[in-house]
C-alpha cells in the first residue's frame, strides 16, 4: 500500500489523540502503532480497485524501545495481539513510557506487525506476512509518537480470472 495513504489516514487519527494526550514530563512520551489489512483480491501485493479492508484480521505487533536516562539505559521490549477493526485497522497505545522523549528523536525502536489468521474463508492467504517498514509521526508539544506500519495482505486461494485477468500470483 501506498506510504502516502497510511500517512493519511495516520493524519485524522492526531487531532483526536493529541487532544486527549495529557502534558507530560518531557521524559515520557505516548506512543502509538498502528496499521491495516487488506484482503488482496488479484494477489498482487497492491490494493487494487476489487480489494477491500479485512476487519476481524488478528495481528501480533511486536516492538522495542530504549529509554535514556542520566545514568542507565533501559530496553523496554513487549509482545500483543490486535484485531482489525470494521475498516481493517489495528492499533497499540500505549500512554506514557518513562525515558523515551521522542519529539527530540531520542528514541532508537523498532516494530513489527506479524499475521496470525484472518477473518475471512474466502481471503485467508497470507500475502505480506510481516512487516517492520515505518513512518514515524512526531509531535513535539505533546511528546506524541505515532508509528504507521506498512500494511499486511491476505489473499484468496485462487484469483478470480473475471476480475483480475489471467495473472498469475
């Protein structure tokens, strides 16, 4: 899926949390990840015209931070499960982690979304299966971080050839 369009839809989910992100110290940051699933219609790896969002798709989103303080560092590392909602995203917040000031590009992490089943018999292929490719999103006033990962596929079994034409996966 296009960079631009997770960028996008990562826009109109800033101004709701931002309002709600508390002022903190400037040690502690809100942190979010977020990402969709698509179901892959003509199993191209592309969001094509017939594919449409997967909602009900689980997801294991796996990341690592590191936090700086004066006199230690610390490596905060953790494991969850998400699913999809209705329009086929899946989201973590996580609301404030001590040490991590990334408005000031402080923190060193890394995220990965990994499939784990889908909701649909008709679209259970697993096309992209994980991914760890990101945009990072940082607003400096509230030490909000948003991570857009790219997004994970599933596809069908076998592509419908009146739709998609005679390609092959």
């Amino acid at each position: 899926m296009n960079p631009l369009v997770l960028f996008f839809l990562s826009f109109f989910f800033i101004n709701p949390m931002s309002s709600k992100v508390e002022q903190s110290k400037k040690t502690s940051a809100h942190i979010s990840v977020m990402g969709l699933v698509y179901c892959d219609i003509c199993s191209n790896n592309s969001f094509s015209r017939h594919s449409y969002f997967l909602p009900g798709a689980e997801v294991r989103i796996d990341c690592k931070f590191k936090a700086s303080w004066p006199k230690t560092r610390e490596q905060i590392s953790f494991s969850v499960n998400r699913t999809t909602n209705r329009y086929g995203m899946y989201k973590l917040e996580i609301p404030s982690v001590d040490g991590i000031a990334c408005a000031q590009a402080a923190i060193d992490s890394s995220c990965e979304a990994s499939l784990m089943s889908s909701s649909s018999k008709a679209c259970n292929v697993p096309g992209y299966k994980s991914t760890t490719n990101e945009i990072a999103i940082k607003v400096k006033q509230q030490n909000l971080c948003i991570y857009s990962l790219n997004a994970l596929n599933f596809r069908p079994s076998k592509t419908d050839v009146g739709l998609c034409g005679n390609r092959k996966p």
